[in-house]
C-alpha cells in the first residue's frame, strides 16, 4: 500500500512538475515575446532618432554649405572691389605720371643729349631755346648761339664791345664757353640735365616780397647797354621772363656735377620768337 502510494505520489509529483515546466515555458515564451516586442520598438524608436539625427546633420551641412557660399561670395566681391581699387590707382598713378610728362621734355623731343624739365607755366619753347642755347656754348657752335639770342641785345652788345674792347660777339662767346668750364671744374664733362622754374617761384624765400624780378634785372642792363635799350626791348617784346635754371651733369669718371645752381637768364618773348639776353 505504501509502495502504491509512494508510486502514486512520485506520478503525480511528476505531472505537476511537467504541468509546472508547461506553464513555465508558456510563461517564457510570452516574456520573450513581450521582450521582443520592446527590443523592436526600442530599435524603432532608435532608428527614427537615427533618422531625425541625420536629417538635422542634412540640414546643418546644407546651412554651412550656404554659409560657406555666402561667404565665399562676399571674398569674391572684395576681392573684386580691392582689384578695381587697384586699377583705379593704376590709372591715377598712370594719368599723374602723363601729367608730369606733360611738365618736362626729353632729350629726344628736343634734339639735346639731356634732358630739359620746366614748369608748366614756362612755355616749351622758351625752354628749348635756352637748352639750344647752351648746347652751343658747351659746343662752341657760334652760329647756333647767335640763333638763340635776342637780335636787340645782340645788336647793342656788339656795339658796346667794339667801342670798348675792339673785338665783337664772336670773342665774347668764346669767353661764355670758358665760363661754362669754370662752372663745371673740368674740361671733360657732360651736360645731362637742365631744369628751369621761374625766378620769382624758385628765388621767392632769397628776396623781399613783392620784389620785381624781370625790373631789376633791366635795370642792370641799363647800367651799361643803357635806358634807350631796356626801352626798346620792352616796346619790342610780347613779355620777357627771368628763368632760374640748374644744369646738371657728370665728369670724365662718372661723378655727378652741379654745373650751375639757380642760375638767372632772361629770356624776350617777340610775338612768338624766344631770344636770350646773354
């Protein structure tokens, strides 16, 4: 009895105990699915955020890349804007330098081995008639000195020498070209600029305001070519100017030379026709 009872008791330990692994695995697999189900939607709720990131990171790049645009635009345009600012001071720069081209003139324009530079308010041919001027001195070329002079003072000035002295022009101009060495300090140099400015500018600071440059340099004339001359020469004359002029140039070695330093000439102005008083 005990034995069956025994039997009995173990089967239905056995039953109950199949009965509870039934249940339990009913039991797992409704958690697995409860878990499987909450895994999926954590990987949907993760992919959806995966999305909304990469979304924002679409719109962020495309924001930077407009920016970058933007910005890559306005560098363009102030580039664009400091090229034309370049340009337009190019042009100033090249309009300035035709204008102070248009203030001297080149050895080649004048036919002269140096350069003759002048103020504006100089005519030009005033200037290269003082530059053939002293091209005839340096050269000793009479013919092309008398040329450049003005025929009234000419005229005078070869009376007053043989009267005087017994010889003319032609020895006077010899004594020019000597004193054109003595300037210089050498036998052996070479013009290579003259400049010219008028002397009531470039003298202005070495004499008292309001100081009448052309009168008083009449007036020395009339010392010794007399008062009928500096008459004639002004009823003669269109306007007479005195010029201030610097010769530079170079001797045998090379160094530079200041052969004369506001030098004052005056210059007669006859209906057109430049002549000097020597």
């Amino acid at each position: 009895m005990k034995k069956f009872q025994k039997i009995t008791t173990l089967l239905l330990a056995c039953c109950m105990l199949t009965a509870c692994v039934g249940c339990g695995s009913d039991d797992d697999t409704d958690s697995a699915a409860d878990s499987s189900a909450a895994q999926s939607d954590v990987e949907d709720d993760a992919s959806e955020a995966e999305a909304e990131d990469s979304a924002q990171d679409e719109d962020t790049f495309a924001a930077d890349s407009n920016a970058a645009e933007n910005e890559s635009e306005a560098d363009a345009e102030e580039e664009a804007q400091a090229d034309a600012d370049v340009d337009a001071e190019s042009q100033a720069d090249t309009e300035s330098e035709a204008d102070a081209q248009e203030e001297s003139d080149t050895s080649a324009e004048s036919d002269l081995p140096y350069q003759l530079s002048y103020e504006t308010n100089i005519p030009s041919e005033l200037a290269h008639t003082i530059g053939q001027y002293f091209y005839a001195i340096y050269t000793q070329d009479y013919d092309l000195y008398l040329a450049q002079i003005n025929p009234t003072y000419q005229t005078a000035m070869d009376e007053l020498l043989q009267e005087d002295y017994g010889y003319g022009m032609e020895v006077d101009f010899e004594q020019y070209h000597q004193a054109l060495l003595n300037y210089a300090g050498t036998e052996d140099f070479t013009i290579t600029s003259i400049s010219m400015a008028l002397a009531e500018e470039a003298l202005a600071e070495d004499f008292e305001e309001g100081t009448d440059f052309v009168g008083e340099y009449l007036d020395a004339y009339a010392e010794f070519l007399g008062d009928d001359f500096v008459a004639q020469l002004e009823e003669e004359s269109t306007a007479i100017y005195d010029i201030a002029l610097t010769m530079l140039g170079e001797d045998a070695d090379g160094n530079a030379l200041t052969i004369m330093d506001q030098l004052e000439i005056l210059v007669v102005d006859t209906d057109g026709t430049y002549g000097i008083l020597g």
